[in-house]
C-alpha cells in the first residue's frame, strides 16, 4: 500500500501544480472586470455618498461638512416621496407589463406559425432605439398641440386632451412607453427558456391527459423560473432608474408630478446647483434598488427547480 502511495505522490503533486496554476490564471483574468467596476462604480458611489453629507452646490471648489442635515432635510421633504412613489410605479409597473407581455409573445412565437421570425423582429427591434428618441417619437403621439391622436380626435369632432400634463394619466404613458420599447428583451429570454425545457416532459403529460393550461402550470411555469428571475430582476432595476423616457415625454412634470428619482437627482444638481441633496437622493436610490433587486433574487431562486 505504502508503496503504491509513493508512485502517485508525483503525480499527485503536478496534479495539484497545475490546479494552482489553473486558479491564479482565472484570479488574473478577474482583475480587468474588477478595476472597471471599482472604478465606475464603487469609487463614484463612495465619492457619492461623501458629497451626501456636504451642502456641495456642485461647481465651488470647497464646501462644507453638514452631518446628517441631509438626510432629515430628505425625510422631511414632500417632493421624496412623491418621486419615490413614482418611481416605484416605473420600476414595478414596468416590470409587471413587460414580464406578462414578453411571456405572451415568448409562448405565440415558440409555436410552428408563419412570420414568427418577422414578429419576433418586430418586437425587439425597439430595443435597438435610443430610449431618448423613443420618448421623442411617442411625444409626437400624445402631445397637446399637434400630437397625432389629438389631431385625429379634432377630426373626428372630440376635443384634444392633454394626457402628458395631467398626473393621473402621465406616470401611466411612461410606463406603457418603457413596456413597448424593452419588451423584446423579455420576450427573448423567454424564448431561450422555453426552448431549454424538455419535449418529453410534454409527451408524458398528454400520455397522462392533462389539458394545455395543466401543461403551463405544472411543467411550463416552474421550469421558465430561472428566466423570471433574470427578468424581474433586469425589468425592476431598468425601472427604477428610468431617465430617458421622463426627459422626453414630461419633463418631469407638470412641477414634479412624473419626476423619478433620476430626473430629480439631475433637477436638483444642475437645475438648483444643489449638489449635495441630489447625491442624499442618489444614495435613497441605491438603497432601493438594492432592497427590491435583492429581494426579487432571494425569491424568484427560491422557487426554481432542476430539470
């Protein structure tokens, strides 16, 4: 036996070499990705959180160390939680929306019908735009003067209506606007998804008589879960930090009445040179993108399961 040992002790030893060698390898090839997210995002987060504790007005060359004024001025201030609350609505809402509807189109499109590779196109091809002039592009629809829809509801003898300056139906066309144009990624996931699942699965299912929405429920649904959890967690952080769309639809407003947390970090920075409230703005943010993204992780991969 001892002699036995001694013959694999070599072999052994250069396995256990080039095990060592194979990990120092794969540790360097970390380092690139490493440095890109310290320095673009762990450092200006860090710098960030510096400035939330100044009254920075975001071009003096000094400014001054306030505590924590910041942050009661943030819990006191009306203006949070109403761009809180909107951005939750952007953030959720256009999660929900893009996640039924993407699924809908995944589940028409994996079938054997005719255009399916054209409608597929269709559907992800507004991704590719620019979520600026995608905003600019349905502006053109909605607005009160010389929007299309009033134009034809003028014909038509019904009088215009001012649906980006009203509150109760702006945060919704933004919402709709950010569903329509990232849909297609949804939708793409889906598709890989449904066509990673098995065959047999459903041949044994009809062998045993179960009708399609059994099928959906029992073998479809918790086998798509690895990607509803890549979607929902894509879906609410893109939410969340909705920019574009805002700028170009609204504004913000009327006052700040569709503002997100994004657009108003950038109204308070160089609108009202208040740089120190927007980087307190900027950390709430982080915060909630963090809770809500971790969250939807924790319990979508909870609720997966091995093929």
């Amino acid at each position: 036996m001892s002699e036995i040992k001694l013959k694999l002790r070599p072999q052994l030893v250069t396995v256990n070499y080039f095990k060592r060698k194979y990990v120092n390898s794969l540790c360097w090839m970390y380092l690139p990705a490493l440095l890109i997210v310290c320095t673009f995002i762990i450092y200006p987060f860090m710098n960030g959180l510096k400035i939330s504790f100044t009254d920075w007005n975001g071009f003096s060359q000094t400014y001054r160390y306030v505590g924590l004024q910041q942050y009661q001025r943030l819990l006191h201030d009306p203006d949070t939680w109403v761009v809180v609350r909107n951005t939750l609505l952007y953030g959720l809402g256009s999660t929900f929306f893009q996640n039924v509807i993407g699924l809908l189109y995944a589940l028409l499109l994996n079938q054997n019908i005719r255009l399916k590779t054209i409608t597929r196109t269709i559907v992800y091809l507004p991704v590719i735009i620019s979520p600026l002039i995608m905003g600019y592009i349905w502006y053109f629809f909605f607005a009160y003067n010389g929007g299309a829809i009033n134009d034809i509801l003028q014909l038509i003898g019904i009088e215009p209506i001012n649906v980006l300056g009203n509150p109760d139906f702006n945060i919704w066309i933004i919402v709709f606007v950010n569903t329509f144009q990232f849909v297609g990624i949804a939708m793409i996931i889906y598709l890989a998804g449904l066509q990673s699942i098995s065959k047999d699965y459903y041949e044994a299912a009809q062998i045993d008589g179960a009708s399609s929405f059994q099928k959906f429920k029992s073998i479809t649904f918790p086998l798509l879960m690895p990607s509803i959890t890549i979607n929902m967690v894509i879906n609410i952080i893109g939410g969340l930090k909705l920019f574009d769309v805002i700028i170009s639809l609204t504004g913000g407003g009327p006052g700040n009445a569709s503002q997100s947390m994004s657009t108003f970090m950038y109204d308070l920075y160089f609108s009202r040179q208040d740089a120190g409230y927007a980087a307190t703005q900027g950390v709430l943010m982080v915060v909630i993108i963090l809770i809500l993204s971790l969250s939807a992780l924790i319990v979508f991969k909870r609720k997966e399961v091995e093929a």
